[in-house]
C-alpha cells in the first residue's frame, strides 16, 4: 500500500505526542495555517491496501452514529483522522469530514463488538493505545479493554483478543499532506 504525501511527510504514531509543526525538519510544512496549528496530527490508518475510515449511518441509543469500514478509497476526508493525546499515553481519533470520535459501540468489553464513529465523549472507550508491532506497525486497543484490539472483519472492524500474529490487527498510520 503506498501513499503520496507532501508537506509534513510521515511520522510514526510513537514520535507524535507534542507535535509542533516545524520542530522536525522532516515534518516541517509547507503551505496554509493549518500546518502551524499545534496538534498531534492528522492521519489515515490502513490494514494492508485499505484505509479505516467512517461508513454507513446507523443508531446508537437513540443517536445518529455511523460504523466503520475499510475502504480502498483514502482519497476523502472520512478516511482522514486528528489524532489527540488523550491519559496516560493513549489517543482519542476524531474523523475530520464530521469530527465524530472512533468509539466501541457502547463501551462493550466483548469480543466482535462493532468499533463506529459517534459523539465525542470523555470515556474510555474513544481513547485508543497505539502498541508497536514488527515492520512500522500498530495494533489498536481501546483503554476500557486492553486485552482487546481492533480487528479487520471483512470489510468492517471489531474488537477481538490482541493477538500479535494477526495480520488483521495490524495498522499501518501515514501523516497526511499540509494542505
């Protein structure tokens, strides 16, 4: 999977805690005030040749909330997340075309639990550890179950036992361009 990116080239997710745009040669942007915000950063998750990005609508408790797929279009801002540092190490991701937060549906602890997009909240369930695995990859867990990772479903995605033999639950993160 390959991606072109300008501007603020690619950081992995470890060495993005303070980002200061400018502060690092290979991040330094090129255009627009977007680039001199500070912020962790902006960036598109993928698992092999398909990107995590915001999909169909659905309803939780009552709420406009949408699930998430993995699409081979990375082209739109629904496949494009801001990443925050949130406690103790971990993240929250916010999908730039609503600013709605990567959540476990429900604060579920449960294996095969959807992870959707929803309101942003300050729970557990949308803050995220980003733990390193072989060749510039991460698996994701949510911080109200460690023990679980997000997982490739087929096209969908879902919290299942970490297990760091499992291609499914390895992401990749690559910086998106300054614009």
């Amino acid at each position: 999977f390959a991606l072109l990116l300008i501007g603020c080239g690619t950081t992995p997710i470890d060495a993005v805690t303070a980002d200061t745009p400018g502060a690092d040669p290979a991040n330094t942007p090129t255009t627009g005030s977007a680039c001199s915000e500070p912020t962790a950063g902006r960036f598109l998750l993928s698992l092999k040749s398909d990107c995590l990005r915001r999909g169909a609508a659905t309803i939780v408790f009552g709420n406009a909330a949408y699930l998430t797929e993995l699409s081979a279009d990375c082209t739109t801002p629904r496949a494009q997340w801001d990443l925050t540092p949130a406690l103790e190490g971990t993240f929250t991701l916010r999908n730039v075309d609503d600013q709605l937060s990567l959540d476990v549906r429900a604060a579920s602890d449960v294996p095969g639990t959807p992870i959707i997009v929803y309101d942003p909240n300050t729970l557990d369930n949308q803050r995220f550890w980003f733990r390193p695995r072989a060749s510039d990859t991460y698996e994701l867990a949510p911080r109200h179950a460690p023990t679980l990772c997000a997982e490739a479903q087929g096209s969908s995605v879902e919290i299942w036992p970490c297990d760091t033999n499992n291609t499914a639950q390895a992401f990749r993160f690559a910086r998106v361009s300054c614009l």
